[in-house]
C-alpha cells in the first residue's frame, strides 16, 4: 500500500509548495514507510508528493514522483499493475508506430511501464490496457493537464475537489485536510447517504466540495493559467455495466466441465500475477470459501508453504479460526492464529476515525485491522478473498432475493406492504425465539443466523415495484 497527495494553486515558491506537499504527505506515511518523494513546478503551481511501500523493484529506480523517460509526463501511483511485464514485452516489440520510440529502460517497476504505456499510446487507451488495482495522478508538462484515474473496481481511493483556488487530490482525506487552504464542511446529503448504506459511497465524501473518483473513471483536469475553475466531468474508460451486458448477449458456450476449467484457469492465473513480489508474501485465512479457494491457489503455484493469518475470537459464535485452521492443515500451510478478547477489539474502536477518514460501519474492519498488525510482522503484502461473494453471488441475499420475488412479485404491492406491516408487528427477539423453536426440524438451507433482524429487513423491502427495487433494497439493508 502506498499512498499519494498533491495540489494546484496560483501562487507560491518551490520551497512554499515543497513544505505544504510534505504536510500532506507527512499525515499518509503509514501507507508507505520505505520511501518518499516530492516534485513542484512553482511556474504553474503543481505539486505531487508520494510515500511508498515497496513491493515491486525494491532499488531506488522504483522512486516516485516519476519522470517519463522523454520528460513529458510526472506521476505518482499507487498500486499495482498486475500485467506489467506483459505490457513490458509488448512495449518492446517493434512497432510501426510514428510514436513508437525505443524504451530505455532504469529498472523493473511497474510504474516505469505505466508511463511508458501513456507515452506509446496515451492516457485512455493505455488505462485500457492495465490490469491491476491502481489510484494515479498523471501531470502532462506539456498540455499542462492533471489526469486522474481509478482501477475498474475501485480498489485504490482517490479524493479530489477545489477548497477555494486550490485544488486537493490524495489518497486520503487527512492528507487534504493538511493543505492550509482547507474548509472541509460536512455535507448533509452524505451523512444520508452513510446512514442508508452504511459507508459514503463514490462519487461521494463526507466533505462538501470533495469527491471520490467513480471506479473505471479517468478526470483530465487543464491547469494552465488562471486560478479555480469548473471541473470537467469525469469520464469513464471501462465499464462493468457493459462487460456484464455484453456477457448476456454472448453467454459461454462450452459444456459445464469446460465452464469449470476455465473458470479454475482464469482464478489461477490471476491468483499467480498478484503472487508477483520481491518481498514476502502472504494470505488472510477465515476458512470460508473465498479465502480458501484463494490460499489453494496461491499454494498450488508455491514451492513452499504458503504464510496464512487467522485472527480467532473466544466467543464461538464469532469465531472462524477453527475453519481456518481445518483448511490451512488440508493445504499445509504455514499457519499463525491470535486469539483476541473482547477488550482488545473493544479497544481498537478509539482509532477507527484515524484509520478511514470517514464513516464507515462494516463491523468487519475491526478484526480486519487486527488480522493486518499481525501479518505485517510476518510479511509486507497479503491476499485476501474479499470480493468473493459480490462476484459469485455468494450472499444469501441473491439466492432469497430471486426466491421471494417469485413467490410474491404477482402480488399488488398493498398486500405485500401489508404483509411487512405483520412482520413487523413482533420484535426481532420473538422472531428469534420461534425460530430457535422450529430451527431442529428445519432444513439446513433454510436456518438463518439472527432470523429477526432479516424479517424486519425483509418487510421494508416486500413493497418493492420491481425486481430490480427489492435487489436494490436487499443490496442496502440485507
């Protein structure tokens, strides 16, 4: 993980604009404790700071903020682009091309070949081509244009938005709110949004006047003379609304053995490219399907045992270790646990506000924090199966969805809001206590954990107009 900042503003010295970037990057040196890195342009007022996790070219040739080999462009990147020495090869290869230059290469990084990717074949098409997860800041020296742009899923985050004539960017809100220019005001429709969805979701922050780049989303923002000015609407460069679209127009047409096979290769083959390291590397464990089917992977493709992390908690009905366990033993892994007790999650709540900037109410990012300080005194990267269930409708929720809606979509919605209405009228706890009643004669599939609390969710969403609404309802309250 590493981590970058930076700003535009009219006027200003070098040193000026060198010591308010080193205050921003100061406030994100957690993501990136090898390294840092500033550059300036007082003429124009830019400025880009980086601190850096090495994980790919350890030498000082991985250095960031990063020239491109002509000069035209700086950046500074966070990330990974998991393809890289594919694209290296191809960056090689004789090309007709009037741009088409010979690349002199200084290292192995990835960053190097990122920006030899948008000098060959510019800042959309070269976006096209990274495979990776990635949050980039791209300042084109001669167009005098800040590009910024986000990985198709949005793993990496990127802040940006205009506080007065200057303009923020980073990965973190902190970093912004280090600039002295900064007037962050809570903004009201995102604390809506938050209690709705439980996090402030992109392109969305808890600030008025600060944004989130959209996942798949590129901004070219022209910097030349002058001070604030509108920003242009992002514009995106990938699209998982099309790709899924296009999938339903050309569904796979080989047998379901073939449809196996090649889902286990395209797993496997992404599995190695994120393996790619020159320093250790390891898993997340919690013995569910995801994180297993991961660590398989990883150790299938491994000469030796794979470092696995497990964080355990007394309180059986939390406690996931045991599975993890069971697993790491069948794939003989090098396995470490840490029991925790309830004071110490407890105790980790105080630093919630530091670690993501802004609410956030996933009760998973505690043993998540707790699991990470673990591993980091083992290894420097880890895998995890996050992800899992979104891609492969792993959720009981797209199972329930479909179900219920078949049953009672034909219904006029007034019956149906009626008959939330009588879910309702029993508090989750009876609900519970029914269910604990009728539980040993039910079938497993149809057991749930905390009964009550999804029928009370359930009836908020039963007057759904639409297939497509209940989704949505179940997507935000399930």
């Amino acid at each position: 993980m590493c981590g970058l900042a930076g700003f535009f503003q009219n006027a200003g010295s070098a040193a000026d604009l060198t010591m308010r970037l080193s205050r921003m990057t100061g406030t994100i040196g957690h993501r990136g404790p090898d390294d840092s890195g500033h550059w300036v342009d007082a003429e124009v007022g830019i400025a880009l700071g980086f601190r850096r996790l090495s994980i790919v070219d350890l030498s000082a040739h991985g250095h960031q903020p990063m020239a491109s080999a002509p000069g035209r462009y700086v950046i500074v990147f966070n990330g990974e682009i998991y393809n890289h020495q594919a694209l290296r090869k191809e960056l090689e290869a004789p090309s007709r091309s009037a741009r088409a230059e010979r690349v002199a290469w200084r290292g192995h990084s990835d960053t190097e070949v990122l920006l030899a990717a948008v000098e060959r074949w510019g800042v959309d098409e070269a976006l096209m081509r990274f495979n990776g997860m990635f949050a980039i800041a791209l300042w084109d020296t001669h167009e005098r244009v800040l590009h910024l742009a986000r990985d198709r899923f949005g793993e990496k985050p990127l802040y940006f938005g205009w506080m007065g004539d200057t303009f923020l960017f980073g990965s973190e809100l902190k970093a912004l709110k280090a600039h002295p220019d900064w007037r962050g005001q809570i903004d009201r429709g995102a604390v809506a949004l938050y209690m709705r969805h439980t996090y402030v979701p992109a392109p969305y922050s808890i600030y008025t006047g600060i944004a989130k780049l959209l996942p798949g989303h590129v901004l070219s923002l022209p910097l030349s003379g002058g001070g604030r000015r509108d920003t242009p609407p992002s514009r995106p460069y990938w699209s998982a609304k099309e790709v899924a679209e296009a999938g339903v127009r050309q569904p796979f047409e080989g047998t379901p053995d073939e449809a196996v096979e090649t889902l286990d290769r395209l797993l496997r083959d992404a599995v190695a490219l994120r393996m790619e390291a020159d320093v250790p590397l390891g898993a997340f464990l919690s013995g569910g399907v995801d994180s297993s089917t991961v660590v398989a992977l990883m150790q299938a493709q491994s000469s030796r045992p794979v470092k696995t992390f497990t964080i355990g908690f007394h309180e059986q009905g939390y406690n996931e270790a045991t599975h993890a366990k069971a697993v790491a033993g069948h794939l003989g892994t090098d396995h470490t646990e840490l029991y925790v007790t309830s004071a110490e999650a407890r105790a980790v709540i105080p630093l919630l506000p530091t670690i993501y900037d802004e609410p956030f109410s996933d009760s998973s990012q505690i043993p998540t924090f707790l699991v990470s300080k673990m591993t980091r005194r083992s290894v420097t990267v880890a895998l995890s199966g996050d992800g899992g269930d979104e891609l492969f409708s792993g959720y009981n929720r797209y199972v329930w969805g479909r179900e219920i809606w078949r049953r009672v979509g034909w219904m006029p919605a007034s019956i149906r809001a009626a008959f939330g209405r009588s879910l309702m009228a029993a508090a989750p706890a009876r609900w519970d206590a029914i269910a604990s009643a009728v539980d040993p004669v039910l079938p497993a599939r149809l057991r749930a954990t905390l009964p009550g609390d999804k029928l009370h969710k359930l009836a908020g969403v039963l007057a759904a107009p639409s297939a497509e609404a209940m989704y949505r309802g179940l997507v935000t309250f399930w």
